[in-house]
C-alpha cells in the first residue's frame, strides 16, 4: 500500500473514531434480531434515550424520531434534536432490508425519498432491532466493518423521555447477556424539550 492510500484509510478510520461507536478488532459479531417486526405497532414517537457516546454529545439535546408507515411500504423517519437551543430535523425513509422478510433486519437512509425505487430490492442493512416491547424500549443496534476493525453502534430508544428506571435496568440487563457493553451507553439529555 503507498503512502497516499494509507493517508486515505488513516483518515477515514479517524473519522469513523470520532462518530457514536464501540471499535472492535476483525468482523462484527453477530447479533440475533426480533423475528418479526409489526412496522404499525413500531410506528409513532421514539426518545433517544441513551446511546454509544458520541463526539459533542453534549451539544445532541432531545433527540427523538417519529416512524410512519406510508402506502407503498416504506417508512418515514423524522429525526429532531436540539442543538444550542435550536431545533434540527431531518428526514429519511426506512425498509426491510430483505423485502421477503419482516425480520428486525432494516435499511435507514436519511435522504427524502431515498428508498423510492429500491420498494423490492435488497439493502444494506444498518438499522437492527435487537429487541422491543413496542410500548416502552426498543433496542437498536449495527455494525460496519472496515479492514481489520468493527465499528459497532448502540441506541436504547423510549416512548417516554423519561422511562421508568426498571425498564431501562431490564434493557441493561438483556445487552449484558448479549455481551453487549453498556458502559459506553450515554443518557442524552431530555430536560427542556
């Protein structure tokens, strides 16, 4: 490899560093996801409750996402958080990755119409429902892998801002059986929302 290229991949492994992500050694591990995923019962308000520390976390307030299914099989994401007391959204669409299946396997893309002619296709999946309730906590999890190293990201998604502490001590317990480090999770902050 020369000079240039391992410039290139030295940056690109910084820039991954300094995004929300556990970095491991060699390929992703595998992870077991929900069997089948109810799009309807998923749908509504989510609270971003804690995740993988991320870079200028404490400028990421109030994040939360709203999923709505539309008529053609994709759902919408609205993303929200605040960031200096100013609101920013985005906005992005979410499928199975495997139109075949419903299993917690999805594809999030957040571009406005960015899965409009991919309705079929297989996609790349980046969004895995580890586990739900529907009604209280959703576990999200993915894994990318780079040459030699993993970069692995953790979300522990609510309905309320502020769960009860004995859901999210059952949601901890369940990523420590999955041997799922909970020690770089971070609660972001939902006061003044």
């Amino acid at each position: 490899m020369d000079l240039r290229s391992t410039t290139i991949i030295t940056a690109l492994l910084c820039s991954l560093a300094k995004t929300s992500a556990e970095i491991g050694l060699f390929g992703c591990p595998s992870q077991a996801v929900i069997g089948n995923v109810d799009i309807t019962q998923y749908a509504g308000t989510w609270y971003v409750y804690s995740m993988y520390e991320r870079r200028k976390q404490s400028e990421y307030d109030c994040p939360q996402e709203k999923y709505t299914p539309t008529s053609n099989g994709l759902v919408k994401v609205e993303h929200q958080y605040k960031r200096n007391n100013v609101f920013i959204s985005k906005i992005g669409q979410m499928k199975f990755a495997d139109p075949s299946s419903t299993e917690g396997k999805l594809s999030l893309y957040f571009t406005e119409g960015a899965y409009e002619d991919q309705v079929n296709d297989a996609t790349k999946v980046n969004y895995q429902i580890l586990a739900t309730d529907y009604t209280g906590y959703s576990i999200v999890w993915d894994c990318t892998s780079l040459f030699f190293l993993h970069f692995t990201r953790l979300r522990i998604l609510t309905r309320e801002r502020s769960p009860p502490q004995a859901m999210i001590d059952n949601v901890q317990s369940q990523l420590r059986d999955r041997n799922i480090k909970v020690s770089l999770l971070r609660k972001n902050n939902h006061d003044d929302c």
